[in-house]
C-alpha cells in the first residue's frame, strides 16, 4: 500500500524518536554500568570503529536512494539490476572493512588509542560490516520507493536485540575488566547489524515484485560510472573526514592528559563525559528532523533533475526554515535546563554545564546536517566533501594547539568553531548553487526572536519549580518536562506569525492533495 508524503513523514518521526529514546535509554545505562573511565574507553573504541563504518557504509545510502529513485522512473528491469549491481558492491566494500578491522584491530588499540584492552571490542564489531553495507543499500531503495515501513521494522527490531544482549551481557560481567564488557557491547552491535539485515531482505524480496515486475535483471545504462560519480566524492569525502576525525579523537584524550598533568583516567573520564554523556543529548532531538531530511532527498533529487525550480526553491526554503525553528528551540531547552537534565539521567550536572555551553551552537550543528543531505540532492558531492575535509584539518589543529593550554575549555571551543564553518560554508554554498532567493530575516530573525522569548519563561518556570529540581530524579525529570513543554509552546506563538505559520499550512494543503508516487513503470 503506497502511503503519501505526510504520512511516511509521521512515520518516520514518530519511529526516529521512538528509536532515539531507546538509544538514549541505553546510553543512560551504559554511563551507569561502565561508568566514567568506562565510557571513556567505548567511545575510543567506536572512533576507530566509525572509520570503518564510514569504509563499508558511506556513500552507499546516498547513491542507492538517487540511482534508484531514477531508475524506478524507467525500465523496472534496469531498476533491478541496478539494485543487485548496488548490493554487491556494499557487500564488498563491507567485507573489505570487516577484514580490515580485524586485521588492525590489535595495533589500532596500542599505538593509536594507547589501550590494548579496546583490542577485543574493536575485532567484535568487525563482524557486522557486511550487514551494515548491504542494509543500507536496501533502505536507499525504500526510501526511494516512497515505503519506510520496512526500514522502521528492521531498525527497531535491530534496537532491541542490541538492548537486549548488551544488558543482558553487562549484567552477567559485572565486576569483569572493562575492555571485556566493551567487546560484549560491541558483539551485541554487530548482531544487531546481522539482523538488520536479514529483515531487510526479506521486506525486498517480498517488494520486489510490485517494484520489477517478473522480468529479468537488465544491465542499467552506465551504472559502474554513475555509482562511482556519487560513490567516490561521498565516500572519499567521508572516508576522509573519519579519518581526520578518529585521529582527533585519539588526540583529544592524549592532549587532556597533558593539561591534567599526566592523569590519563581523568583524561579519558572528561573525554567520555562530553563524547559519551552531552553529545549524544545534543544530537536526540535531531529526530524532529531527520525524517523530514529522508525523505526530502529524493524530492529534492527529482525536482533538481527536471529542473523545477520553483519545487526546488520551495523544498528547501522549507527545510532551512523549519530547522532554524526546531533546532532554535532545541538550543535554547538545553540553555536552560541542560545541568538539571543530566543531573536526573547521569546524577552528575558536568554534562549539563557542557551542554550550556554548546546550546548556542545547536542551529548550526542542525542546520549543517540537513543541508549537507541536500546539497548530495542536488549533485553537489564535491563542495560537502571539500569542507568537510578543511573542517577536520581545522579541528585536528585546534585540539592540538588549544587542548594542552585550556583543557575542555578549549575542546568546547573548538566544537563552536567547527560548527561555525560547516554550517556557513555549506549553506552558503547550496543557497548559491540552487540559485535560491536567501530570506535571512525569515530563517535566522524570526527563529531567534521565538527561541529568545521561550529560553525567557523557561527560566521563569526553572525559578518557579525550584523546589522540584531539589527532588529526586523523577521530579527533576518531570520539571525539565514541564519547563519544555511550556518553551514549545512560547515558541510556536511567537513564531506562528513570524512565517512559522506558512509552512504548517503547506504542510497541511499537502495532506489534502493527492499522494505522489514514483512512476515505476508498471
């Protein structure tokens, strides 16, 4: 059953959030089970897992969701043998990095993160590489046959065999060495991946038919060239980008250790208290807008193709606006509720003050996600991968110039500062290769002036319910509930005439009207 844009929106939403607190529930354990040092170390490992990750994964997605959004507008037989073309080529480039992992797994732990007891989790999560890969070519072509029921089921039946072996492992290890119960966490990653996958291919088969039809698999037109011309710049760019990024990150903890005068548990404590604890509070919200994002790529691909420029304009004025609001908000929640939060979920407020600091950053960090999907919408692969490399370059000199002399003071900085350049390049960038009219007043004014009135009476309400914060957790957690619920609200008024109205109208004339399916031939 074909489902119209809104409602795969809602979905999406709805399923991406659910998902997230899932995650962060996780997260919430993890932190409590492993404990700081313990965290410390997870995170290192995944920096070196990420850039594995990024071998077998990235790219994949991006070129399975356009390729196939514009082969299902042609011949079905093609469509197929582009998909099969695209499987096996994240099958290879999983097993690639999978052998890679392993291999390295042992002189990746001593000489790059300087813990030989992140060895056994980094040779754990190798084993969902191919998976991982295969998965998400699959969930390229669902997104671009317009379905994200497929995608929901398999990711949340993912979430929860990943929850489910990792307590379960954590549980029965307690009192174990804490490089053992990292490599349980890990191997609880991995068959997650493996079953990820395995729903997926089901969902597949069993599409497949509405989608191809009974015909053989034909040759697409130069699909080797058209899968590298989006392949190499995305996944060169981000291949790139991780790797600068996980070398950052073994910096980082080494350059705290030479601030802190040598107390490397210390250094690796702070370093998962900000990377293990804030960020990933930072980055849930990002749910309100990662679905819109999945599902504006393909849009935003086929408009860019038939040049329509007004859809194409209307697309992203939409997106530019709706994340200066959402993530405005976002910014201005954590500004004033941030060390409450973290006092409830962690017991400790460290992560809160973090979180204070960065909340200025939110519309940027936000913004530079949505806009670098649809920059890849719109072909422009190359500018993404050019700045994404000048910001790991920038981010890399930063921690070792700043981190000795400041300390987390300085590893702050220099997340602001990187969030500054992503975001401006990038969005300057697209605004100028779309040849969109900029609307600054409407995008950052507007945005501003709402978040500014609700991080206002969300410190009223944070002095009203006193109290309540001097509670136990379930208190603490239900004031921020509160002081939340009435900053959306103050929000969503002061921007309702300010343009926010606009897009909830054309949100809802597009519900009425008739859903948009591909035309696949049939």
């Amino acid at each position: 059953m074909r489902q119209s844009y809104l409602k795969n929106a809602a979905l999406l939403t709805v399923s991406d959030v659910g998902l997230r607190l899932a995650g962060m529930g996780l997260r919430i354990y993890l932190a409590n089970a492993l404990g700081g040092e313990g965290m410390g170390l997870y995170q290192l490992v995944l920096a070196v897992y990420s850039l594995f990750v990024t071998l077998a994964t990235s790219g994949v997605s991006v070129a399975s969701t356009r390729l196939m959004a514009e082969e299902l507008t042609g011949s079905p037989a093609r469509a197929k043998g582009m998909l099969l073309r695209l499987c096996g080529m994240a099958a290879a480039l999983g097993g690639a990095a999978m052998g890679a992992q392993w291999i390295l797994a042992e002189p990746a732990a001593r000489w790059w993160l300087g813990d030989a007891r992140a060895a056994a989790a980094l040779r754990a999560g190798a084993f969902g590489m191919p998976f991982m890969a295969v998965a998400a070519v699959l969930r390229g072509f669902f997104v671009a046959r317009q379905q994200v029921g497929a995608n929901v089921a398999s990711q949340a039946a993912e979430q929860l065999f990943r929850m489910g072996v990792m307590v379960a492992a954590l549980e029965l290890t307690q009192g174990q060495d804490v490089g053992a119960r990292c490599a349980w966490v890990m191997a609880a990653t991995a068959g997650g991946e493996m079953v990820s996958a395995g729903l997926m291919a089901l969902f597949a088969r069993r599409e497949g038919t509405a989608a191809f039809g009974h015909d053989r698999s034909r040759a697409p037109l130069h699909a080797g060239r058209r899968i590298w011309e989006i392949l190499w710049p995305v996944q060169g760019g981000r291949c790139l980008s991780s790797a600068l990024h996980t070398a950052e990150n073994m910096l980082a903890p080494a350059c705290l250790t030479a601030y802190l005068g040598g107390q490397r548990s210390v250094a690796v404590t702070q370093y998962g208290c900000l990377k293990g604890m804030a960020l990933p509070l930072m980055n849930f919200p990002f749910g309100l807008l990662g679905s819109l994002g999945v599902l504006l790529m393909p849009e935003i691909t086929r408009a860019h193709i038939r040049a329509d420029r007004v859809r194409l304009e209307a697309l992203l004025r939409r997106m530019l606006r709706l994340t200066m609001y959402v993530s405005a908000l976002v910014g201005a929640v954590f500004w004033v509720w941030g060390r409450p939060l973290t006092e409830a979920l962690y017991g400790s407020a460290e992560p809160g003050g973090y979180l204070e600091i960065l909340a200025p950053a939110m519309p940027l960090l936000y913004l530079e996600s949505m806009v670098d999907g649809a920059m890849k919408g719109i072909g422009e692969q190359k500018a993404v991968f050019r700045y994404s490399v000048w910001d790991s370059i920038l981010r890399i000199a930063g921690v070792m110039v700043l981190l000795p002399r400041w300390g987390m003071k300085g590893f702050l900085f220099v997340i602001l500062l990187s969030s500054l350049f992503t975001c401006v390049s990038n969005t300057l960038h697209l605004v100028k290769a779309a040849s969109i009219r900029p609307d600054w007043l409407g995008w950052l004014a507007g945005p501003a002036f709402a978040a500014g009135l609700a991080g206002l009476a969300g410190w009223g309400v944070r002095q009203g319910l006193t109290a309540w914060l001097a509670g136990g957790r379930v208190t603490q957690l239900a004031a921020v509930c509160a002081g939340a619920a009435v900053m959306t609200a103050v929000c969503l008024g002061a921007g309702w005439p300010l343009g926010l109205s606009e897009e909830v109208r054309a949100i809802w004339e597009s519900r009425r009207q008739k859903p948009k399916v591909l035309d696949t031939g049939l």
